[in-house]
C-alpha cells in the first residue's frame, strides 16, 4: 500500500495493527511463486546465519502449501526473521515474524527446527488468519480473546508444519517418521492425552482445549503443555484418517481422507516426502 515514497497506508486499523514494520538494512531474499512475490528479510544475520539457503528451502515449503491448499491467499508475503538469539514466531496475514539465532542454519536439528517453525507460522497464513475461529477475528481490542478452538488452529498447523516440511524434501521420511514415532510413544504413555484422544474420536467435535482466559492468568507452563497435547491429538487425528480410509468400513458419513478434508482443502493423499 504506497503513498509515495516511504509513505505506506493501511486500509483499515485491522490491517496496520497485522502488518509489521521493519526499519534498518536486513538481508532481503526474493523468491516468487505463482507471480506473487515473497521475501525473507534477514535482520542480523552476522555473516553465520545462512539468507541464500534459508530463502530457498522456504520456496520449498511455500510451494508445498500452495500445491495443499490449491492457491495463495495473499498478493505478496514476507519472513521477517529476527536473528535475535532468541526463539518463537508470530503469524499475521501476509507476513510473519520469526526469532532464531543466528547459529540455526548450522546444525541439522537446529535448521530444521527454524524450517518447522516458519512453516508453522506461514500454515496459519490459512489456518488461523483467514479460516480461523470466530474469537480470532476481527479482534475486540478491548477485551481478551477466547476460544476454545486451539487444537484446530494451532493443532493442525503444527501437523502440518512438520509434515509439509518434509514432504518439500527438506526432511527424510526417516527424521519425520522418528518424531512422530516419538510423539505417539509420548501419547502412549501418558494417560491424560489418551483420554483426549478417545474424546476428540468418539465425540467428535466436543472435545475441548481449555480457554485462553487461563493463559492470562500466567501459567504459561499449562499453555505450553496444551499446544502440545492439541499438536499430539492432530497427529494421532491424521493417523487415525488415513487409517479409517484404509478401512472402508470404518468410514463415517463419507468419511475423513485426510485432515485438509476437515479443513475444507483438496490435497494431495501422499504422506513423508
Ligand atoms: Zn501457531
């Protein structure tokens, strides 16, 4: 949105508040997909942290999301990445900001972990930021906003982070075999999720992620561990579709294929790379 040089207007106060702004000289790294144009925009990369590499395993993902989901939902898009030493990311609707440090194109699992992350917060350019629960948008900025659809929002998105990770080829099937192997030994052994699971399945959609309002009452250490245990329930969700439609008899009114069906997508039916 320009009004001349360094001038920029926002359509609406939703939009401004949505849309970060990055002043300095960062590294930007250009890449387009279906003509539109993206950008990593490195702040800080201290002659360590690998732009080139970074900008074209994104392409990567980017076009693995885009073959999911079917189009880009947005006219261009931009990574900011904070190398900040620093950890987490933010989504927003044509953009995200990311914190990493500046070693994480160094090791394996490091680089992996920052490729998990932004294609966390670049899913939720769909999941959350345009199909999303109806607390999440538009905000009342004025109060807290709960919902009680966590484990679809950020559930899914992290499902679905890590497996469009490694079907982009930048994961083997056996690194994402293995952490999810892990994450269902996890569920296998810890009762309280197993009874979530047995819920989520059995009544459907009443299963319920506790409400935001406990996050503001400071334990962020039960936040934590819910995102997580929503993330373990998606996985075992995703399992369990493909194992129902290996099963035709289990299918229920049509039945589930995948999760994108949940999410109202046509995807591809491939899973690992
Ligand atoms: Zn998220």
């Amino acid at each position: 949105m320009g009004g001349g040089d360094h001038r920029y207007r926002a359509p609406d106060y939703d939009t401004l508040v949505d849309s970060p702004i990055v002043v300095g000289n960062p590294a930007v790294y250009d890449f387009d997909v279906d003509g539109k144009k993206h950008s990593l925009v490195d702040v800080g990369e201290g002659g360590v942290f690998d732009g080139a590499r970074a900008a074209k395993d994104l392409e990567a993902v980017v076009k693995e999301d885009r073959r999911l989901w079917g189009s880009l939902p947005y006219d261009r898009y931009v990574f900011f990445n904070m190398i900040t030493e620093s950890g987490g990311g933010l989504e927003h609707k044509n953009s995200t900001v990311l914190m990493t440090n500046r070693w994480a194109t160094r090791t394996r699992r490091a680089y992996l972990a920052w490729l998990q992350l932004a294609s966390h917060e670049y899913f939720h350019a769909w999941n959350i930021k345009r199909l999303r629960p109806a607390e999440l948008g538009p905000f009342d900025y004025e109060n807290e906003n709960i919902t009680r659809s966590l484990w679809i929002a950020e559930g899914f998105t992290d499902y679905y982070a890590d497996l469009q990770v490694a079907r982009a080829g930048l994961q083997t099937r056996d690194e994402y075999l293995e952490d999810l192997s892990n994450t269902i030994e996890l569920l296998q052994t810890t009762r309280e999720l197993e009874q979530q699971l047995d819920q989520l399945l059995h009544q459907g959609h009443g299963h319920r992620v506790r409400a935001r309002r406990e996050d503001s009452q400071g334990d962020r250490r039960r936040e934590i561990a819910r995102r997580r245990d929503a993330r373990r329930v998606s996985e075992i969700l995703g399992a369990e579709v493909l194992h129902t439609r290996a099963v035709p008899r289990r299918r229920r009114g049509g039945g589930w294929h995948q999760p994108q069906s949940v999410l109202g997508v046509r995807g591809r039916r491939r899973l690992g790379t």
